[in-house]
C-alpha cells in the first residue's frame, strides 16, 4: 500500500449538495441515493427475509436490466429491456429491440405504466455478461423521471407516464454497455456519457436543450457526484488516470488530481467530511484517496493516499471513519478512511460474486450477490461472519438494492422485490 502525508489545512465547510426539497424526507431519489452515497437514514428494515419471510411483493418484469430502482414517494421507478438478447430467451432480431421505463407501486408492486420507447438503431450486437441496454438507474426530482439509455438518449417523463422531452447525448457503444446514471443540479440533468461521445453533459431539465458538454471524460462508467467545498458546488468524476473536479452550472473544470489508476472507472466516489474517495481498475493502484477543493492540479496538495485494494466494480461507503467495499472475487474489505490502512480482507463465503453497490442502514452494510443473496455485516471495524438474506429463484441480480421508509427494494433480470416487515 502507498501512502502520501500531507499536511491538513482547518476544516472548510463541506457537505454532500442535498436532493430537492420537493422530494420525500425517506425517497431514494438516483443511483445509491440520496447524495449518490449509499446510506440511509431510515429505520425498521427487516433483519431477515426470504422467498417466504418479509418479503411484501415480488413482481414480474416485461424486460431485462440492470439498471436500480429508486423510490419516488408511493412509487418505484426502473427501467429494462425487451425484445433482443435477453439471456434465455432467442437472440431475436435487434430491430425488435424495445426499451422500458417502468413504474410500480410502492405498496403492492402492481405496474402502474409501462412506457416503451423506440431505441436508436445499429445498438452493440452483443454487450459482455448479459448487462444488455437498460443499465442506468433513474433519476427523479419529484416532478419528473429522467431516464439514460446511452446512444438511445436521455427521456423524461412526468410521474403520470406522459413523456416530455428526449435528447440524445452520442453515438458511441462499447462491448460493456451503458451504465452511469443520471444526476440532477438545480435544473440541470447531468449525464457522463463517456461511452456515446466522451463527455459530461448538461440537459435542461424542463426542455432537454443541451445546457455545456465537456470533452475528454474517457474510460469513465461511473456515476459522478457533487458535493460542496467552501460554499462551491462541483460536480466529481473518476476517470483513468485522474479524478476530476468541474462546476456544475457551466461544465469548466475546477481541479484535477492524478489518481495512477490504469484501467476504466466504474465504482462512484464517495464524499465524507472534505474528502473523496475513489476506487477502480482490476491490478496496480486501485484506490485513491484526496481532499475537494482546489484549483488545477492538485495532485501533490490534496492528493491523501493511494492503494493496491480496491475494486472493478462495486462502489465503496464510507461510515464512522472507515471505508468499507466488497470487491468482485468475493472479498470484504475495510479500512481506515484517513490513512487508507486495511483492518480487514475477508473473504466471504457465498458471496458468489458482488456486482451491485452495497447500501448501509442502521448501522449494518448490505451486500446483494449476483445470485439473490443479501450479506449482511456490521458496519464495524472487526470483521463478522454475515447473515444471508435469499432471494435465489435462478435469476441474476447486478442492481443496487433501494432502502425507503424501512423497505429493501430489489431488482434482477426478471423480477422486482419489495422487502419489508410483515
């Protein structure tokens, strides 16, 4: 492990930029949630569930998908795909390609609208590990829901299903598909679409006008987030190589910091207390860790530590000073947050590959495997063997689970789970 010290300068306010205030106090809003952090603030989660056990709906899907769900209110929101490889059924031909912007009620998980949308033909012929082409998560303002389907475009919807806008953003498609996710800033959509052109861009929420573009976001999957340094809104994203820092209202780039990450980006950083940090790539230096703020290059000044674990996929959370990811061979990790020194590196059994972003509610970190099981481990600086929470019934499940008014919201490639108390 590498570690830089730095002398640190006093506290400067800070805190992760807050969601409307049109939405509800326990919505989970976009991607990981309220901030993009993974952490709720919600209570009265069920400590165990199963097919038979606290489990309130299980809803059958019209499509495949990666993509999470978030929670808007008394509705969920995700999206799939139909039509054209999806795993087991026939290939298809790519012209029956359709996609899917899906709302489902909270309560029961009945659909209440399924809005099927045209996509923008030649797609990839095949995507790697069935991620197909319904990968984003949505991102909702209370008003609207704001849907990424790559080089299909941005689309928004009112909450009744009516649509409003749709924009494209590039023309790009990669062997791994799509799967950042959408943001909002004041009346901004924002979109990292490095795949369709290798850029940032800024929707107007009402119209989807193009707002700024910025170029050379390249080998970034990930999801950025913003955060406020100093009384200063900036937008953060990972890419390879660096860790980027730009204004939200115009797309100018604020800051850069060399990150000596060699592979793409995909885990979303994190923010806690005026630091960042950020993971990705599969060998070498994997992680990194460094103070917002700045100008230029602040590679030497903010830059805290860098790491040899990490992770490709999953993003990390950050809780109580330590930080805390489950990489893709099955290994817990944690580590103290300042230093970047481990504490543990567990490996868990039936982990069976973790791709979805773990959740933390209530003091404990919920892990989803592809396979429907919910590790759970305390959210503490000593390892403990997990409880295991099943949804097996021979679907996979990539997505991040959503936490809501003390429900666990689920999706796979086939169904959609609502978790709760009963």
């Amino acid at each position: 492990m590498l570690r830089k010290k730095i002398v640190l300068t006093a506290p400067r306010e800070y805190h992760v930029t807050q969601r409307s205030s049109q939405m509800e106090t326990d919505d989970w809003p976009q991607f990981r949630g309220p901030g993009g952090q993974g952490i709720s603030p919600g209570k009265g989660l069920p400590p165990t569930w199963s097919s038979q056990e606290n489990l309130l709906w299980k809803t059958p899907l019209p499509g495949a998908g990666s993509s999470s769900p978030i929670v808007v209110g008394s509705r969920v929101f995700l999206t799939c795909y139909s039509g054209y490889n999806v795993a087991g059924n026939r290939a298809g031909a790519m012209e029956q390609l359709a996609l899917h912007l899906l709302c489902l009620s909270r309560k029961s998980g009945a659909i209440l609208w399924n809005k099927k949308l045209a996509p923008t033909l030649p797609e990839q012929v095949s995507v790697r590990d069935n991620h197909g082409y319904a990968s984003s998560t949505p991102a909702s303002d209370g008003e609207r829901v704001y849907a990424f389907f790559g080089k299909s475009g941005v689309v928004a919807f009112d909450l009744e299903g009516r649509q409003l806008w749709r924009t494209g953003v590039g023309s790009g498609r990669s062997d791994f598909g799509t799967g950042a996710s959408p943001i909002l800033y004041g009346d901004s959509v924002i979109v990292n679409a490095s795949v369709e052109s290798e850029s940032l861009v800024a929707l107007d929420k009402k119209t989807g006008k193009e707002k700024w573009r910025t170029l050379g976001i390249r080998e970034a999957y990930n999801t950025p987030i913003l955060v406020t340094v100093g009384g200063r809104s900036e937008l953060v994203v990972a890419m390879m190589g660096k860790v980027l820092g730009l204004d939200p209202a115009t797309g100018r780039q604020l800051w850069s910091c060399t990150n000596e990450i060699a592979w793409y980006i995909v885990p979303s950083v994190v923010a806690h207390q005026g630091t960042l940090w950020s993971l990705g790539g599969r060998s070498g230096i994997t992680a990194v860790a460094l103070r917002a703020g700045g100008s230029g290059d602040v590679t030497r000044s903010h830059r805290l530590w860098t790491s040899r674990k990490g992770c490709n996929v999953s993003s990390p959370i950050v809780h109580e000073g330590h930080l805390y990811w489950m990489n893709d061979n099955e290994i817990a990790f944690c580590a103290e947050a300042k230093s970047g020194n481990l504490v543990y590196e567990e490996r868990v059994e039936r982990a069976d590959m973790v791709w979805a972003s773990p959740v933390l509610a209530e003091g404990k970190l919920y892990y989803l495997s592809r396979r429907g099981d919910t590790l759970v481990l305390p959210a503490r600086p000593r390892f403990e063997r997990p409880a295991v929470n099943s949804l097996r019934d021979g679907s996979v499940f990539n997505a991040s689970p959503a936490v809501a008014g003390g429900q666990l919201f689920i999706r796979s490639d086939l169904f959609a789970y609502g978790v709760g108390r009963r």
